[in-house]
C-alpha cells in the first residue's frame, strides 16, 4: 500500500495515500486510523482523516519523531496484508430535510441552473447515498460528495454573514449541513432538526469520516415535530430590510 508522511507541525505528520479524491480512499485511510490508535496506544493523541491524508498528533513526552515513523511502517504495512479480507460495511446515516425555499434560499437557483423542477432537483439530491469524505471548517462540518453532475454549483461569490445550524448546502460537487451558527457561502437548499454538533454528547459530532449518509425529504409539519426551527432565517430579515429600504 503506497503511502509517505510529511512533517506538519513540531507534533504532528501528516500520512498522504494518494493524489486524488477517491471513495476507496476513505475506507483504506479510516481502517489506517483504527490501526495506528491500536498500534500506538496513548502514544498518539489524535487521528484526523481527511480526503486523501491522515493527519497524526503524537504525545512529545512518550515519543520522537524517528521512533514513530519506524513504528509506522509495520502498523500500515498489516493493512496491505489484510487489504483482501472483508470488512464491517460503513455506518449509512439517516438524515431527514425539509427542502423548502424559507430554509434553503438557493434551491430555486439549483433547479434552474438544472432545467430542472425544484421537485426534480430534490429527488435527484435524496436519490443518492453519500460518503463523508472529511469533517473540517467547523466542528462536524461533514463534506460529502458527491452530488449528482447537474446539481453542482459554485460557491457563493458573497457569503452570507450568517447560516443557522442544520442549513443544507451545495458547493461545486459536494454538499454539507452547517453544525452550528456560522458564516458561509454554499448553496443553501434546506435544513435539518438534527443537531449535527454537540459536545456534551458521547460522539459530539454525528457525522464522521468513513460513514455514509441518505437524505430523506419531510415536509414543513416532520420538521416542526422534529424540533426544527422557523424564526432565525436571517435572509428573510435581509429581504425585508432591503424592501423598507425601498419606500
């Protein structure tokens, strides 16, 4: 199994496995992951897996830089050994969206840069199973991808100040649900109940590298029961700001 490491920090490295996005990636990087916190022990402080890298923090009071790497190669090369036998099928998570223009602003524009329904457009984005490339940008901020060809869009030329927490949105091939309250720039095309983020919580984030996701559209009254929220659309504010403007 091909892989180098890169010296990112005074305690981190960062073990690349290629060059190129690839969904098979995800499953060699997380077992490598798994294998490296058995194989080290308390050694190693954090694992984070990403796209094509897996990003290692070590404990400088139990170790040094020399010792790791050769402690590295035995560990990873177990996978290449191992690389054939079955293995657990990834967690699918259940996601449930309402797909509503209130919440997702930017829903009217995918499916018009589709030629496409906003119906269609929804079918088309719960018609697929997504795999959770890497948790970055905020804490559990899940990138998935990828979206069907015709949904894709470019991030936003401004980002908005403000998007609440459980908003769904699209950027270039993937799609993503903001965790918490933040700035951003995705196309926004609905929101979840689910709360993505909370760190009182066992597994603070509910998303993590290695799963996989399907989105289930619901509609407005699923997700009023199911917690969400209506009265923090801050576009909405925007709008009717930018009309009382106009008078």
């Amino acid at each position: 199994m091909f892989w180098r490491y890169e010296v990112t920090g005074v305690d981190t490295i960062t073990l690349h496995f290629g060059e190129k996005i690839d969904v098979a990636l995800v499953s060699t990087i997380n077992r490598a992951a798994a294998v490296l916190h058995n194989t080290l022990g308390e050694r190693l402080l954090d694992a984070v897996p990403s796209y094509t890298t897996l990003l290692l923090r070590y404990d400088l009071l139990q170790d040094d830089l020399a010792s790791l790497v050769a402690d590295l190669k035995p560990a990873l090369d177990s996978l290449s050994t191992a690389g054939n036998e079955s293995t657990k099928p990834p967690e699918v998570v259940d996601v449930p969206v309402f797909y509503d223009p209130r919440v997702g602003p930017d829903l009217e524009n995918i499916a018009n840069r589709a030629n496409i329904s906003v119906e269609e457009a929804i079918k088309r984005h719960t018609g697929r199973t997504y795999h959770v490339f890497a948790i970055g940008f905020a804490p559990g901020f899940a990138y998935l991808g990828q979206v069907a060809d015709e949904l894709a869009a470019p991030r936003l030329s401004t980002p908005r100040k403000k998007v609440p927490a459980g908003t769904l949105g699209i950027a270039d091939t993937q799609t993503a649900i903001y965790p918490i309250s933040s700035p951003g720039g995705w196309n926004l095309i609905g929101r979840t109940p689910l709360t993505l983020f909370d760190p009182d919580r066992a597994r603070p984030s509910l998303l993590e590298a290695g799963q996989q996701v399907r989105f289930r559209a619901i509609s407005e009254s699923e997700y009023t029961a199911l917690g969400g929220k209506l009265d923090d659309l801050p576009w909405e504010t925007a709008a009717a700001n930018a009309k009382g403007d106009q008078k």
